[in-house]
C-alpha cells in the first residue's frame, strides 16, 4: 500500500540563507548619481537643432523673397515652430538675416604660397570651401535678388579676402581693383556652377575648374596693368 505520509521538511543544516533585502526606504526619492546627459555631447541640444531649422528655413526665403518680403512669420512656418522663437533666438529679421549670412572662408595666408602658385591655391580653396558649405550658395541666391545680400556679399570678400590678397600684391593701392577682378571669377563660376547650375559647369572636376581658373586669377593679381 502507498506511503500517504507528507514529505519530510529539508534540513535545516543544508538551507540556503533567505535572500537580504536592501534597507532602501519606498518613500524616500531615488538618489540621482549623475545627471541626465551629464557629459554627453553626442547628442545635439534641441535648441542647437531649431536654430540650425531656422537659419536654414531663413536662408531659403530670402533667396526666393528677397530681404524686404521675406517675414518671420513665414520663415518660423517654413521651420515648423511658432514665430515667437525665431524672435526670442535672434530679435528682428534684420537679427536674423545677420546670423543666415554668417560665413567664414578661412582665407588661405597666401604669403607662404610660391609666387606662381598663388592662383591655383586660391581657386582651389575657395571652390572646396564652397562645396563644404552651403550657406554660400544660400548667400548668392540672396544676393543676385536683393540689396541686402550684395551688399553683405560685398562684405565678406573685403572683410576676408582682400586683406590676403593685399599681403601679396606687387602694386597694394592696385588690390581693391584686383580682387574685385578676382571676385568676378570667382562669383562668376559659383553663380554658374551652384545657382545656374549650368550643366558644363556642374560636369567640370575640382582639377579642371582650377586649370581654367587659376592662369586668369593669377594674372589679375600679379600681372602689370593692362
């Protein structure tokens, strides 16, 4: 006949020790160690994200409107966010358009360049800054459209080319001149190769914009006056 008696109890010498629970109160708040993100600059900021909207949404109405049409509010919809925080980033369009046509060509120091060099080094560094930046090509909508952007445009080159080329200008009362020869150049193949997008122009590598450009850029700043 079956054994109906329950089963004996485990013995007490082989027990494993009950499990210790941490003396941690359920009503007090959690300790936070280390802040949220703290140190962590993977991630962009979302205020570094809605600027970049913005200026990009800005860039693109004041090519296509102009300075005088284009409005905040049109530029805050364009981005996706209310106006308000295109006033409370950057105060007035005129604030605003400021910051869309801030650009840096990190002009070569071209007195470390051999004399007959000098061309083709700056060719090449203004279309290579070109393609990294679109900004550039932003800026030149603009200014082919309205006062505003040529005149800013007007700005950069002598604010951050002309003082280069002046360093190494044979006849420096001749370097207002000159650049404004090699600026014409230069905006020229832009307008043509960015804006236009003129197909041959588009088709041209960076070795054979600079073989084309480069003798004329040469000339204009080292050349006797014609």
């Amino acid at each position: 006949m079956a054994d109906r008696r329950p089963p004996a109890a485990p013995s007490t010498s082989r027990s494993t020790p009950p499990s210790r629970t941490p003396d941690v109160s359920l009503d007090a708040p959690p300790v936070v160690t280390t802040a949220p993100n703290a140190g962590d600059h993977s991630r962009p900021r979302r205020s570094d994200a809605t600027r970049a909207a913005i200026l990009a949404a800005a860039r693109d109405r004041f090519a296509a409107d102009g300075y005088e049409r284009a409005t905040i509010r049109a530029i805050a919809r364009d981005a996706g966010i209310d106006p308000s925080m295109v006033m409370r980033y950057y105060g007035n369009k005129e604030g605003l358009f400021a910051a869309a046509s801030e650009i840096e060509l990190h002009a070569p120091d071209l007195t470390q360049v051999p004399p007959d060099e000098i061309g083709a080094r700056l060719v090449r560094h203004l279309i290579e800054r070109w393609e990294g930046d679109e900004t550039l090509t932003g800026m030149m909508r603009v200014g082919v459209t309205n006062a505003a952007g040529a005149e800013r445009m007007r700005g950069i080159f002598a604010d951050q080319i002309r003082p280069a080329l002046e360093a190494v200008c044979p006849v420096p009362e001749e370097a207002a001149t000159r650049a404004a020869l090699i600026a014409s150049q230069i905006l020229g193949m832009a307008l043509c190769r960015y804006v236009l997008h003129m197909p041959p122009a588009v088709a041209l590598s960076h070795d054979e914009l600079i073989a084309w450009l480069a003798p004329t850029v040469q000339r204009y700043l080292t050349a006797e006056r014609p």
